[in-house]
C-alpha cells in the first residue's frame, strides 16, 4: 500500500485556533502544537479575525512542531473554509480584518444578486471579497493592476509558509480545488475562476490565487527549516473526509462539532453542472483534485449541533461540563416521549429554514435533567439522520455505514443513538479531528507514501464501531415522532423562512 515516503508537517487552522502537527508514514499524528487565534464580533452578525494574529500562531506552532518531531519532506494545510483575506502584495501586509465564514454582514448584498439573478450565499467568500475590496480600494484599481491578494486562509498560510513578500518572488498565491470551489467564484464544470461572474461582480482576476491540486507538490516553505514542500491543501470538511479515508464512491462520514457536516464522496464522474443546492438539500463539493482530475462530493449541513450541549451548560446551567452530558443521558433509558429539534440557528438540510427555532416536544412534570439531556443528544442524533437521508438521495449512493469525528464523537450516548436513528454501524474516527490527518495523507500522497487515493481508504482503522440497537419498526415509529417535532419547528419566525440562497 505505502512506499518510504517520509514524515509530514500540518498546520490545520480552525476557527479559534491554529494546530500543527506531524502525521507519520503510518497514519499516526503526534508532536501537536496548538495557539488560539479568536475572532472578533465586532457586531451582532459580524465575524473577524486579525490576520496578522494568524500568521504569528502559523511560524509559531511549525517551528515548535518541528523542533519536537522534525525534520520532514512536506507540509499539508487543511483550513477553515471561505474566510476571505486581501492582502498587499509587495509587503504582505493585511489591509483590513479577515472576514470569517459565519459572518453575515453581505446577506443583503446577496439578496440584492439574487433579484440580478446571481445566487451567491453570504457563507461563501465572494460577498465577503467585494465588501473588502470596497473598503480597501472601492475603484478596484489596486486589485486589477495586481497589487492586491485575495485568498482563503488556505492561500494565507501558503503566503506566509513560502516567505510571503520576503521570499524574493518565490511567494506562493494558490489555493487547492477544495477551497477554490467554496468561494462560489469558480466555473463547477471546469473548477477555474469563472472570469464571467467575476465581471459581473467587479472582482479583478488578478487579485485572486492560482487554483492547484489539493495534492501535488505546490512550493517551498522559506519561513521553515530546511524549506520543505507544500504538497496537500483542502478545506477542512474535505481533510476530514480523506483522513476517514472516504476516497472511494460511497463513503461517508460526519464531522459533529459546534456544527455538523456530512460529506460524501461520488467519485471522478461528470462536474455537477452548478454549485448551488441540490433536490434534498445538499451542495456539491470538490472533494479534492489529484493529477488535475476532480473527485467529486455532496455536503450536508446541520447548523447546530456541539451548541446545542453548550446551550444547556452555559445558559441553562444544566450540566457543568459538555463532557458530562454523556453521564446525565445515561441517568434514563428513554426521553419519555420528549422530543428535541436541535434548530437554534435555523434548519440546514434538508429543509433549509432559518426561520426554524429549537423546539421541545412532549415535556410532562415527570421531565427531569437526564431525559432533557438525552432529549438533546438524541435530537442532534435525529438530524444526522436527515443528513444521511438527504446525501443519499441527492448522490445515487447508499450510506452502508457512517463514519464520524469531531468533538461530539467522544460522546457514547450520542454516538449510540446516531447508530439507532440512522440504522446502520456508526465507525469513530482513530483521531478525534480528522483534518489534520486528512491533510497529512493528501501531502503523503504526492511523495509517495501512498501509491493512490484508494491506498488513503486503506488507512482508515476505527476507534471503536457502534451498531444500531434498535428495531426497523422502533426506529421509524421514532424517526416519526421526531419528524414531527421537527415540523413543529419550521417556520417560527416567517420572515426568515422565506430566505433562501
């Protein structure tokens, strides 16, 4: 399966923080270095986060990484998607805060698009570019005579790692397919900027990266020991995907942290002909690129999840610690008929209402602490459930068994009632954020490590591989009470069910 392809150096940049780490020919990962990086709300709605904060954590957290474990023959980058960056090309200089991916400061520009028949979602990079760029150079001048740097934070790590605009011309402006896809600036047939949409939106192509394979080898690292080579980029869900080794048409896994992500991949097949959502609710994704040939995915979205445990610890008071959930679910066999809709933020797929609000079904004075808990694990479990159904019916393949990482997947209460609602074996992830190693594998690719994505499927050992408990018939007489409950909570607030993107 493997050749002698040596260690690789992460830096894999979440949303509070930036984690270096090496992953070892044998799919290992240790020597992890982390600093927090934490946005800004400047302003209900508003996300930032200081650039320049992030580049200091990125040398900090590699340099330590590699003092620890080095040395190595090459870097990966796994990220945060759809953060927007502009920065000055002769200096390196950011000229305005990042604008990170939860921000929704563009919502009515893109309802603005929408009546100009350009769909664009305010989660996406490229509102977040155009609302930059008026603020840095409203004529776009700079940006057009070149001037000027957009990238994802994929594309800023890269700059930074490479030498930035002390590297003598070798700085490195790219960003891998995965990434490149989540601006909503490419053309999906072709993954290359779509010059057309460009246009129409005023963004100079020569502002944006060059679009390079998630695996390949990319450019030297001057900031770093030795210079070793990029050789992997993807976002983060797509990292996560490939370090589950989900390579192969079918499989699947769920990312459940403060959010929930289920990705699938479809395989080398036909582009999807658009980037917007699908029948059931789903995206296409670029799963990542390899050899310039594009593997393909679907993404589903669940918009709480790991909150939800947050919501009964920090405002309801009821548990001390997320981690005690577990133990407090565990007090009852059942919820007692009392049903949770994890919609605190609004439904994604496969409803997509951000009028939605989290509704509690079937509450009795005999209610207590543990079947609330439960009712919220079980609930966020339920939507998992919709994810599956969901990417399912929109890719043509069956989900055989559902492979999962993230905070949330250290939860055996919650795990246990995934495998009940879904009804089929919920395999955990060996490492508890799959991105990193994603990243790993993709770079130990272009070395050599491994001889092709098949080979990364074959790295995928599970921690452990919980089976459904229940019943075909408990199972659906449960996924109707819920379904139920979750009708309940659609359309709470209709002016907001009434958006769509």
């Amino acid at each position: 399966m493997s050749g002698q392809g040596g260690s690789v150096l992460v830096v894999d940049v979440g949303t509070s923080g930036v984690r270096a780490a090496l992953v070892r020919p044998d799919a290992t990962v240790d020597h992890v270095h982390h600093a927090a990086v934490l946005p800004d709300t400047p302003a209900p709605g508003l996300v930032e986060f200081d650039a320049g904060l992030m580049a200091d954590a990125v040398l900090h957290v590699a340099h330590a990484a590699l003092a620890d474990g080095g040395p190595v023959e090459a870097v990966g980058i796994a990220n945060q998607r759809a953060s927007s960056i502009v920065w000055e090309r002769a200096t390196g200089k950011p000229l305005a805060p990042g604008i990170g991916w939860q921000d929704l400061r563009t919502v009515g520009t893109c309802l603005t698009l929408q009546a100009e028949g350009i769909r664009l979602a305010p989660n996406a990079s490229a509102t977040k570019l155009m609302a930059i760029l008026d603020s840095v150079d409203a004529d776009r001048t700079r940006a057009a005579a070149g001037e000027l740097c957009f990238g994802t934070v994929d594309t800023w790590v890269a700059w930074v790692l490479s030498g930035g605009a002390g590297s003598g011309g070798d700085a490195l402006h790219v960003t891998d397919a995965t990434n490149a896809a989540v601006t909503a600036l490419i053309d999906p047939s072709t993954v290359e900027w779509d010059e057309e949409l460009l246009n129409r939106l005023g963004i100079p192509l020569a502002v944006l990266p060059r679009i390079v394979d998630s695996s390949g080898e990319i450019g030297a690292c001057h900031a770093l020991p030795a210079a070793p080579v990029i050789c992997g980029i993807a976002g983060d869900q797509q990292a996560s995907l490939v370090g589950q080794g989900c390579t192969r048409p079918g499989l699947a896994k769920a990312t459940f942290g403060t959010g929930g992500m289920l990705d699938q991949c479809t395989g080398s097949g036909p582009a999807p002909g658009h980037a917007g959502q699908s029948s059931h609710g789903t995206f296409p994704i670029v799963a990542f690129r390899v050899n310039g040939a594009a593997t393909w995915g679907v993404e589903a979205v669940m918009l709480s999840a790991g909150t939800c445990v947050e919501w009964l610890r920090d405002d309801l008071g009821v548990l001390t610690s997320a981690a005690e959930s577990a133990s407090v679910a565990a007090q009852c066999e059942t919820t007692g008929d009392v049903w949770f809709v994890p919609a605190l933020l609004g439904l994604g797929t496969p409803v997509w209402d951000f009028g939605a609000r989290g509704t509690l079904v079937g509450l009795t004075r005999g209610s207590g602490r543990p079947e609330l808990v439960r009712a919220v694990l079980e609930g966020v479990a339920q939507r998992g459930a919709d994810l599956v159904e969901a990417a399912q019916a929109d890719s043509g393949f069956p989900i055989e068994v559902l492979r999962v990482d993230g905070g949330m997947s250290d939860n055996e209460v919650f795990i246990t009632a995934l495998a009940d609602a879904i009804g089929r074996p919920v395999e955990v992830s060996p490492v508890l954020e799959a991105t990193t190693l994603g990243a790993g594998l993709l770079a130990g690719l272009a070395i050599g490590t491994y001889g092709s994505t098949d080979d990364l499927a074959e790295t995928f050992s599970p921690r452990r591989t919980v089976e459904p408990r229940t019943d075909d018939a408990t199972r659906s007489h449960s996924r109707d009470r819920w379904l139920a409950a979750r009708a309940k909570a659609e359309a709470t607030i209709p002016e907001l069910t009434g958006i769509t993107f």
